[in-house]
C-alpha cells in the first residue's frame, strides 16, 4: 500500500484539513442563503456534495488502489443511504423542541461536528476490536441482521423513531421560555439558581444521542466492508458533510422514495451476510459489496418512482 494511504499521520492530517476546508466553505454559503436553503438550492448542494466525493474516490483509485476506491464508495453510498433516514429522525426532533428553522442549521452544525467524532472513536474501536477478535463479525452480524429485522417490520412508518424521541425528551429537565439559540441558561429552583438546558442545548443532546444509537448500526456496516480505517472515517466524513443540504430535502425524499426503509432493511441484511461470509468463508472482495450497495439501492429507488408516476396518474 502506498505510504501515502497507509493510515500515516500526514495521510489524515489532509483528510481533516481538507473536511475543515470543505466545512467552513458549506457554512459560508449557508450563512449566505441567511441559514435556509430551498428545495431546488438544497437539491444543487446536495449535488455537489456527491461529486465532491466521487473526486474522491478518483483520488483514492490513483493515489491508492482500486480497492480502496471501491471500499471508500460502497461504504459511502451505504453511510448516505442510512442517513435519509437519520436526518428525518433530526426532523422530528427539531419540531419536538419547536426549533425554528433560523436556528436549525447551527444546531445541525453542531450535530454534524459532534457526530464527526463520535464516529471517529467508534470506527478506531470497531476496527482495533475485529483486528484483534475477527470472531466479531459473527455477533457484528447478528446486530445488522437484528437491525435490518427491525427496520423492516416498521419500513412503512416512523412510528418508532417518534416513541425514542418523545422517550429523550421526556427525561431531560429543560427551561421553558424562547432562548434562541443558547445552549444552557440559570433558573432560581427553590431560591437557588440552577443551569439547565435550553430547548436548544436539549435538541443537541437528543442529536448526539440518536447518532450514537445510528453509529452503533452504521459503523459495523462499513466496517463489514473494510476495516481501512482511513478509508472507513473518510466514507462517513463525506456522508455527514453532505447532511446540511439533506436536511432541507429529506421531508420530501422520506415521502417520495416510499421504499426506502425497506431497500435499507435488505441493505443491512446483505451487508450482515456478508459480513458473516468473510469470517466463515473468507474475504469478500469490495467489488461485491459495492455492487450489492448498487443494485439494491437502485431497485428501492426505481420502485419508488414507479409507484409515485402510478399514484399521480391515478390521482
């Protein structure tokens, strides 16, 4: 491997250097657009965002190997398809704070930074964890196999990521009243004053929160498809960089792509597979996963659209 790519601290110094680089210029614009994005700007963004990364893997395929071009792709369209889903869990947050949309952007800010790193000791842990144990792909499996289950006995409805924010809600003490966009402010509680959580500061807690419980789904995914932990980071830096412009469209995709869940529920399902595979059988090469991602991922959306254009006919 060339010593470029092989995991070497000026390897991962430019990839942070180039997601800052990458981050500041996406606030700018949004600063620019006043925190909003519409549908047709966000739609360009998002656009771009998946260009940005396709250089990407360009970069890794020259610089690198094909494999690490085609590990970096499958487990980067793997990581943005699970976050359609992910954002649309922010969406219910937000609007169980009753955050406005002036704020939402700076919160998801926040959410995207947060996520960056808890991602990063995840993937260093996962990783270091099947270098050391490759037995744990079995029970890896069995959790994305459980997950995919899961997801798709409840592909048709949000009903249960409702119930988990409602239930965060609930058990944090958080000030009544507008704060805009302060995180933290001081009550008198029986004479004294106590620093509690704004509806703001709570927002982000529930948003770290969820993405913990997403990451404990998603990591184990893309690591089933390479443990290069450079090339892991890297798939979820650029998904999570790209969630901003999604954020604005996912109301809309969550509505129109009807079968998302489910080709997500089955995507999970062949990523567990194969997972099991590699440590039973032997390594399965990225070319196979990432024409699994395809095919999967292409019938889910072309389903979809299909059923859409028939339901606007019928209507």
């Amino acid at each position: 491997m060339p010593a470029f790519l092989d995991s070497t601290t000026g390897a991962w110094i430019g990839l942070i250097l180039a997601i800052a680089v990458l981050l500041v210029l996406d606030l700018a614009v949004l600063r620019g657009r006043g925190g909003t994005m519409s549908t047709r700007a966000a739609a360009i963004t998002s656009a771009v965002w998946i260009g940005i990364s396709l250089a990407f893997a360009g970069v890794l395929a020259v610089v690198g190997t094909t494999e690490q071009a085609g590990s970096f792709l499958a487990g980067y369209f793997v990581e943005k398809s699970l976050s359609l889903d992910n954002v649309f869990v922010f969406l219910i947050v937000f609007n169980a704070f009753a955050i406005t949309e002036v704020f939402r952007a700076k919160l998801l800010t926040y959410g995207i930074l947060a996520a960056l790193v808890l991602r990063l000791v995840f993937i260093l842990v996962g990783a270091t964890a099947l270098h050391h144990a490759s037995w744990l792909s079995i029970p890896f499996a069995l959790l994305l196999a459980w997950t995919g289950l899961k997801l798709w006995k409840g592909r048709h409805d949000h009903g249960g990521e409702e119930q988990m924010v409602d239930g965060l809600r609930r058990r944090l003490n958080v000030a009544e009243g507008d704060h805009g966009d302060r995180l933290l402010t001081t009550i008198q509680v029986e004479g004294r004053r106590k620093r509690v959580l704004t509806a703001a500061g709570a927002t982000l807690v529930v948003i770290a929160v969820v993405d913990i419980i997403f990451a404990v789904d998603s990591v184990p995914a893309i690591l089933a498809i390479t443990t290069d932990t450079f090339v892991v980071f890297a798939a979820n830096a650029f998904a999570l960089l790209g969630l901003r412009p999604l954020f604005f469209l996912v109301a809309e995709l969550v509505q129109r792509l009807y079968y998302l869940k489910a080709a997500l529920a089955i995507l999970l399902l062949f990523i567990a597979a194969k997972m099991a595979a590699s440590e039973l059988v032997g390594k399965v090469g990225p070319a196979y996963s990432l024409a699994g991602v395809a095919i999967i991922l292409g019938v889910g959306v072309t389903a979809s659209l299909v059923r859409e254009r028939r339901t606007s006919a019928v209507a």
